[in-house]
C-alpha cells in the first residue's frame, strides 16, 4: 500500500514538472522583437541614429551581426549584444527583418544637399549601391561573382554573394556615422569603396547620406 | 456596478466610444468575453497591450492607468541637470489607443479579486480572462523613521518617479546657494534602475561644476559598493567630478529629519544637506502589494519564468519593476523586453497554444557629462529554469570612454524609440 502511494506521488511529480517545462523554445518574433526597444517596433526605427532593420536583406544582416559578435565590425553596444546569439538566433532574427515591410525616415532633409549627393551619387556610388541605394534582387543574377561582384561586396558579403544592404531611406544621421567609420579606416572597406569614399569631403558624406535618406525603401 | 461591456463604453465618455476597435491588429473585431486587462501605462502595461492586440485582435485589451500621460524616469536625471525637457519625456496615450484598438481608460485600480477574476477601480469593476500588471514601484515609508509619506517627499525629493517629483528636485538644486551640499542617498538594491544613483550624481555634479563650483555632492549608499557599471562610475567621477562627488558606500539612511533636512544613519551622526535627495527602500506598486501578489520578501512578486503569470495567483501577470525576473534588472527596457514575451505568452494560453520560452535584452543608457554616455547591456535566455544572462554577452561600455561620444547619440535614439514604440 506504502508503495502505491509513493508512486502515485512520483507519477504526479512528473506530470507537473512536465507541465512546467514544457515551452518551446523562443520563437524569430520574440528574438526579434527584443530588438525594438533601441531599433523600433518591427526594426523601424525613429530614432535619427540608429538604422532601421526593416526589409533589410538577410545575408546582410547575418553578415552584420556576425561581425559584431567577431568584433570585427566596431560598436558600441552591438558587440556586446550579439555574442548573446547562436548562428541560428542570427538567422531567425534575419529573416524575420527580410520580411518585414520597410518604412522610409521620416526626418527631413536638405534639398540642396540632396541635390549634390545625387550627383556624388551618380558619379561613384551608384555602381554599387543599385537603384539609389534600394534593394536589387534580381540584377546581378547570372552574373560572374568573381568577375563582376567580388569587388564591391569585399567589405561584406563575398562569401555569401549576397545583397548589398538596404541604405534608401536609412536615417541620414546613422549613415554620416557609417561613412565617417569607413573614412577615418575604424570600419574596414573594400578597395573600390575605399576610392569612392576617400574622395569626400564631410560635407561630400553629409549630401550622399541625404540624398539617400531622400529615397523611399523598396517595398518588397 | 459591474462593469459589462455597455457600462464600459459609457464610463469611458462618448469620445471614447468612437475609438476604432481595431487598428493594424487586424479586422475582427474583439470578441466579448476574451479579454485581458492590463495595469499600469509605463513601459510595460503600454508594451503588453499593443501586443496582445497586434497578436490577437480577437482579444480585447483594456490598459487602466491613474495619470493621462506617462514620464519617463530613463533620462529623467538629465532634466534635474537642467539639459533636457520635460516634454521629451513624456507620452499620451490616444495613439497607442487608436492604433490598436487598445481601451484606455484613465482610472485607478483600487482592488483586485482574483477568484472572480475582476478588477475593481474607482469608477466600476471590470472582468478579466487574463491581468497583466505593470505597476512599478512604490515605497517602503514604514522603514523610515520620521518619514511622513505626505509632507517628507515635499521637502526631501526622492525623484525616482518621474514628473513633479523630477521637477522640485531640480528646482531645490538651481536654488541652492553656490557652497551648499547636495545629498543623494540610496537603499539597499533591489531598487529600480541600478545605475540611476550613480548617473544622478554626474548630473547633478555636472550642473554644480558649472554653476555653482564650490558646491558638494554626497552619495550615501546603502549598498557595500556601486551597484552598476562600477569602474565607469567610479572613473567619471575621478574625471570629471573629483572636487565635487564624495561617494560614501555601506550607510544606510533608517532616520529622517526632513525640517532641518538631517538624514541619519547607523552607527554615524545626522548628515545635512541644503538639497536632500532621499530615495526610500522600494517594493512592487501598491496594487501588487494590496492584492497578495508579493512573495515572502513582502516586496517583490515571485512569477513563472517566460508567461510571467503570478505564483501566488493564477490568471495574474506581472511584468516591469514589480516582478522577480530573475538576472534582469529593474529597467524600462527589461520591462519592455519582458512585456513582449508575457503578451506573446498570455495569447497562446488564451487561445490554447505551447507556450515559449523567455528571449530578450536589456539595454541601459546613462549619461557622465553633456555629451557621453557609457551603457550596461545583457542578452537573457532561460537555463535551469531561470533568466540568466547568456554566459560571456553583454557587459559594460570601454572603461577608457572610447565609445562615450557615439554612446551620448545613440542614447538619444534609444530614447525616441522606446518612447514612440510605447506611444504609437
């Protein structure tokens, strides 16, 4: 009898600790979400310095975050952060971003400063940074990587032969930070961007980060 | 009187009325019958009810909060230093409302039943399927002697709510007279926001070395040492700070005199200050408190780890300050961070899903002088059943301030967006 109801109690242990164990593990939304409260609701951000991850390819944000974690990107706080991820937290955090719709800044900008980043545009970036700095999905398709990618995709994605990233309609204030980082040599860049970009002036980076923040993202 | 649903809309006046019941949530409308009640409109409470209703629109959410507007303490400190305003600070709620379909109703809750799942305020009572509370801090005046929970705050600001108490803490330190001392002393953790001591005192000693140089800065801590971002504090001080800030760990304050401004602690004699900033020891909001949510500690609430539902009341949740989570820190982001997986969880258990485990960060912001910030910041998973800090993530910024200048400008984001992911 003492035993029966020893085991009865044993049987019941069990069920109750299944029961409060059983939680499946954290889903891309919730990885995610954790994200907004520096990077805005869905990763569209309202803040002037931070970028927004809305939309943003996601070879480019794993690339990204991996380099953060690698501290080969230089951060302030993302280095810290992402060594909390595994490869597969990056992956499911950077398709969740893919696929959320992207959502231009809202902030203003200068006309006349747009205007002379066009044209900076035009005559160096636009190589590169397709379509106004929008995504491009189906451009480069067919092509020779080596031949015709690996040049412009060496400070990011050569191994993955991915998209560059979404910079249309990105915060002006976050892309000044950016270039200032790749000009003064704290964030590496391939030799074709490294021409491009030594060739501006502040004020030069200060036009092209307006004139990209000017354009609406892609809405994919 | 019961609160149905008609009652409701009538309690919330005819404007009210003709909110939009859905937002981007979706185009079903709310079911009677599946609702979750939510206390509390700071970090939390605003986080938790636009996500059960961008989750599920079939739920209805009522978010009951006491104040029209929410301030926010993160950042508060630069107000007192006089280079923030207010109005930074500081959201409403018709948007939030608007765009989710979220009832707003400006109210306090004076009680809660939890066997028959109602919520009582002021003007009613409301059912719930599920609570979720947010509701902050409060004080533990009793511990103090000589505190006089209406009249000692009035004198002696404890500013650790953000608003008026903000402003008159700000308004003694620009009266002082150059030469006086100004006192900041804090309980024994946990208290809300660890490094809100410490950045109060660059702040304050910030504002002193300009305008008033021959003043002194005290921090009397209860705490054997500083209880966040330590060597950071501790080298901003020495640098920018070090004929002003005296730091004075292990003293705890058990005695107030608040007419002659003495604050009086064991084993030494009264210190006096001109501007006295005395912080109380704190326990969960007093709803949490009234309502049996506490755990034996009497202050804190005790939760399931990642649904965040009470473990002394079924149907209840508690999230932000309030709630024991485990290695978080009581922080606007944690709440926000842990508000985001309650809401995800109560949806599942209302719509009988698996519940997830708990995912998130914590990033926190503070100032050294007008133009750096240095930042605490931790990634938590779940192991052994608790909210740990993933082992070797997170930690604090370069102890040389190499990244202090780019910090101040991605504070300021942070601010923006947290702020406008609780008001939109």
């Amino acid at each position: 009898m003492a035993k029966k109801w020893y085991g009865t109690i044993l049987a019941v242990g069990a069920l109750a600790l299944a029961a409060s164990v059983q939680a499946a593990p954290p889903s891309a939304a919730m990885l995610a979400n954790a994200c907004g409260g520096c990077h805005g609701a869905r990763g569209v951000s309202a803040g002037p310095s931070m970028p927004s991850l809305a939309g943003q390819p996601k070879a480019y944000f794993i690339v990204a975050m991996k380099r953060f974690r690698s501290g080969e990107r230089p951060s302030t706080v993302m280095g810290r952060l992402a060594k909390g991820y595994t490869d597969a937290d990056i992956e499911a955090m950077a398709a969740f971003f893919a696929r959320q719709k992207p959502v231009p800044q809202n902030g203003p900008v200068d006309a006349r400063l747009v205007e002379k980043g066009a044209a900076i545009y035009y005559k160096q970036c636009k190589y590169c940074h397709l379509d106004n700095g929008r995504l491009w999905r189906q451009i480069h398709q067919g092509q020779d990587y080596d031949k015709q990618c690996r040049n412009c995709h060496a400070d990011y994605g050569p191994d993955t032969g991915d998209e560059t990233p979404m910079i249309a309609g990105q915060w002006p204030k976050y892309l000044k930070i950016q270039m200032d980082a790749f000009k003064d040599g704290t964030r590496k860049m391939s030799k074709k961007k490294a021409k491009a970009m030594n060739a501006l002036s502040p004020e030069d980076r200060e036009a092209v980060a307006n004139f990209y923040a000017s354009q609406t993202a892609e809405v994919r | 009187m019961a609160l149905d649903r008609r009652n409701f809309l009538k309690l919330l006046g005819a404007g009210a009325a003709s909110l939009p019941l859905t937002g981007h949530a979706g185009d079903a409308p709310p079911r009677p019958g599946r609702r979750v009640v939510v206390i509390g409109g700071g970090f939390g409470g605003t986080i938790a009810a636009k996500y059960v209703r961008m989750l599920d629109p079939a739920i209805e959410v009522v978010l009951i909060e006491r104040n029209r507007q929410h301030v926010s303490c993160p950042f508060s400190n630069q107000v007192i230093a006089g280079i923030r305003q207010m109005s930074d600070l500081t959201i409403g709620y018709d948007k939030l409302a608007a765009n989710y379909g979220i009832r707003i109703l400006c109210d306090e809750v004076t009680a809660i039943d939890p066997a028959a799942r109602e919520v009582v305020t002021h003007s009613g009572k409301i059912g719930y399927d599920r609570l979720i509370i947010s509701p902050g801090i409060d004080f533990r005046f009793d511990e103090i002697e000589g505190y006089d929970p209406a009249s000692t705050p009035e004198i002696l600001p404890h500013a650790w709510k953000a608003g008026a108490q903000t402003l008159l803490l700000k308004k003694q330190v620009e009266s002082m007279a150059d030469g006086g001392t100004v006192i900041i002393s804090m309980p024994l953790t946990p208290f809300r926001c660890p490094p809100g001591p410490y950045e109060r005192a660059c702040m304050i000693a910030m504002y002193l070395k300009k305008n008033k140089p021959r003043s002194k800065l005290i921090l009397l801590d209860a705490n054997p040492d500083i209880v966040s971002a330590g060597p950071l504090f501790t080298r901003a001080w020495d640098t920018y700070y070090k004929d002003i800030i005296e730091y004075l760990p292990a003293k705890r304050v058990t005695r107030v005199d608040a007419r002659t401004k003495t604050l009086f602690v064991e084993g030494v004699e009264g210190i006096q200050g001109d501007v006295v900033n005395f912080v109380p020891p704190q326990r969960a909001g007093a709803i949490a408190v009234s309502s049996g949510l506490v755990g034996a500690d009497r202050n804190w609430c005790p939760v399931k780890v990642s649904t965040f539902e009470s473990t002394i009341h079924n149907n209840i949740h508690v999230i932000g300050d309030a709630a024991v989570a485990g290695a978080m820190p009581k922080a606007g982001y944690s709440a926000n961070a842990q508000a985001k997986v309650c809401a995800m969880n109560v949806v599942a258990l209302m719509n009988g899903r698996e519940t997830m485990d708990f995912a998130g960060i914590n990033v926190c912001y503070s100032a050294i002088t007008e133009e750096e910030d240095i930042s605490v910041a931790a990634v938590y998973k779940v192991a052994q059943g608790n909210i740990v800090a993933v082992h070797d993530s997170g930690g604090m910024s370069p102890i040389d301030f190499s990244a202090a200048r780019l910090e101040h400008v991605y504070a300021e984001s942070w601010l923006k967006n947290i702020l406008t992911e609780m008001s939109t």
